[in-house]
C-alpha cells in the first residue's frame, strides 16, 4: 500500500503514451538541422509553448532542467550572481528543501548575507517580520511554497505583494514541487519572478525539471557547452521527459480546476487523521490545520520511534516516511519540529500523503496496517 505520493507518484498512462515515440521513433538531437531532428525538437518547442501557456508565461520564460533540484540552483545561485552588483542580501525561510538551503550555504561563502524570516508554530511566514527584514541590498527572496514534509501552505500573494510594494525590483523564487501538484501556477496571479517544479511529483517523468523566469530577470548559468535551453543549462534537452513533463503538467491543472477533486482527496486525508486520532487520542498534527497541502498529514505519534515504525510498517505493507525522501534514505527524525519550536519528548513522525488516484478503500487499507502496527509492537517502544 503506497501513501507516499510527496516523495514520487506513478506515470500518468497518458504521460506514458505520449512518451513512448521519443524511445524508438524521435532519438534523434533536437539541436540537428536534419529531418529528424527538427521533428525533434517541434515537440520540445510545442512542449515548452503548452507549459508556458498554462503559466500565462512566455516560451523564453521556461527552461528544462533534469530535476527539481537543478532548476533550485539554477534559480538561486544564478540569480543572485547575476544580480550582485545591486546588493547581496538575500532572505529566505528556515524550513527549505536542502536544493535550497544549501545553494543559499554556497552564496555565504561568497559573501553574501542570508537572512531567514521568523515563522510561526505551524511554518507559516511572518509578513510582519518578512517588511523589517527588507533592506535596500535585499536583492532575492527565495521561500518553498508548500512544505515537503509538513504540508503547509504560504500566502505567496500576499508575500509578493509586500516585497514589491517594498522594491519592485527585488526578485521572488518560490519552489513549487509541491505546490504545483494542487494549486494553480498563473505566474501573475501569484506574483513572482521565478518559479521551480519537477515531473516525478505530478505523475510525470522523473529526471525533468522546470524553471520559469520572468523576462527581465537575469540569471548565470550554471552549465556550460552548447548553449541549450536559451545559455542557461547547457546539454542535449531530454525530449521524451520535457514532452512527458508537459503532459503531466497539463493533466494536473486540469485536474486543478475540478476543486471537487482536489477536495476529494483533502478528506481522505482527513478522515485518515482521524481514524488514527481515535486510537491514539494524543497524536499530533504537525503543519498548519487548514492551511495545507490537501494530500498531506504529517503527524506526531508520542511513544513511538520513528525508525522502528517505518521498518514495522514497511514489513507490513505500508509504504510511508517520516519526511523528505532526499535526505538519503536516512530514517531518523526530521529537524523541521525544532525548527517549530516544538521538542516531543519521544516520538515517530510518520509523513502519509495521498495522490489524486488514492481511492477511499485503499486509504482505509492503510489505516489498517498503521492501526494493526502500533498494536502489535507498542509494547516493543
């Protein structure tokens, strides 16, 4: 039983289909000036118009990387560089993904300021503190619009408006993996400059990545050699990816747009919360209550472990984490409740998260081995 969709989610057949051509039919470099590679390279551009229409964004405004992880740091090391004759303060979040956090670690070394913004107890952003932090050298503000692990939400409108009504020309990047997988990406409707996603999240491809920045906005590359994807990530484009990352993109705005959908799966998760609440009335949730992912619980069970429980659970058919599936496999617990300000004296952070596929039968299915688990070994805690 797999509820572990923030971590990966299976291809879309759709995805799967339209991919299938690019494995025998259209091999050839898109960059070729023959037949078959300007057939080739028609899909790229009639994959990068789709996307790009589906953003209210330009063709120019979208380059492919291979994961959301390079599209980070394409993001903010090549924005910052690009823009560090204007000032080298930078403000970001205590909570990011480490394809953040640790290309802002490099920017330090460089010489540049990282500030981080105060949250409250359930992650979300002080816009009250974000307007004190602002400065005349405040260049860049980059923050993850919907946390991996916790699931919660930000008010990026409302952060875009502040930081642009502060200084029009500083930029905002947020990282949207997950984001994107429920919320709209109208870039303007959302306020920012630049915007990171990847297909392994939205039942697309894995090895494809998404960053769209808005004209004017300059960046570095970081990748050198044939000039691909407009200078900015050299290499010979991934067509059958970007054409699956386009498809999937498509499939999930428009499963978007069905809010009867999206909130489908929002109970699910609820009722999943509380079934579990009822046999362990001192669980907690972790993450804002409402404002948050509608797939995602993140939960605190006192008197567990963590590492045993994900092995019990495993062994038992339950595919689930207690956190980011980058942190290498490792099973220990997650620093995001310190980050909070909240210390559990002991125990297992379990992290279940749903796909718009998930039916109620198989989300019952996993309460029923989560329940049966703690059962069976609580006395083994």
């Amino acid at each position: 039983m797999y509820l572990d969709f923030a971590a990966a989610s299976p291809l879309d057949p759709d995805v799967a289909r339209v991919m299938q051509p690019f494995f025998s039919d259209f091999f050839a470099n898109p960059s070729s000036t023959h037949a078959l590679g300007r057939e080739v390279r028609q899909c790229l551009d009639a994959a990068r118009a789709r996307v790009a229409g589906l953003m209210g964004a330009t063709t120019d405004e979208i380059i492919f990387t291979h994961s959301g992880t390079e599209s980070n740091n394409l993001a903010i090391l090549g924005i910052a560089r690009a823009h560090k004759h204007r000032g080298k303060h930078i403000i970001s979040t205590p909570l990011e993904h480490s394809s953040v956090a640790e290309p802002l670690k490099q920017l330090a070394r460089e010489g540049f300021e990282i500030t981080f913004v105060e949250i409250d107890e359930y992650g979300v952003v002080s816009l009250e503190d974000l307007r004190k932090q602002l400065r005349a050298d405040t260049i860049l503000v980059s923050m993850i619009a919907a946390h991996n692990e916790i699931g919660t939400v930000q008010p990026i409108p409302e952060i875009a408006v502040t930081l642009h009504r502060f200084d029009k020309n500083i930029i905002f990047h947020i990282d949207a993996c997950q984001y994107a997988g429920f919320f709209p990406l109208q870039v303007a409707d959302l306020g920012v400059d630049a915007l990171t996603c990847n297909g392994s999240k939205l039942h697309g491809p894995k090895g494809v990545g998404m960053l769209y920045v808005r004209k004017g906005v300059h960046c570095e590359p970081l990748m050198y050699g044939g000039g691909q994807e407009w200078g900015k990530w050299s290499g010979t484009e991934n067509a059958m990816s970007i054409v699956g990352f386009a498809q999937a993109f498509e499939n999930t705005q428009i499963f978007i747009r069905n809010q009867s959908a999206v909130q489908s799966v929002a109970t699910m998760r609820d009722e999943f919360f509380g079934v579990v609440r009822a046999a362990v009335p001192d669980v907690a949730l972790n993450g804002h209550s409402s404002r948050r992912l509608p797939n995602n619980l993140h939960i605190t069970l006192p008197g567990f472990d963590t590492e045993t429980l994900l092995v019990a659970l495993d062994q038992a058919g339950l595919c689930v984490s207690s956190g980011s599936a980058c942190q290498s496999g490792a099973l220990e617990k997650s620093p995001i409740l310190g980050v909070l300000g909240k210390h559990p004296k002991k125990g297992a952070q379990l992290r279940v998260t749903f796909a718009r596929t998930t039916t109620r039968r198989q989300m019952q299915q996993g309460a029923e081995i989560l329940l049966a688990t703690l059962q069976k070994f609580a006395k083994k805690f």
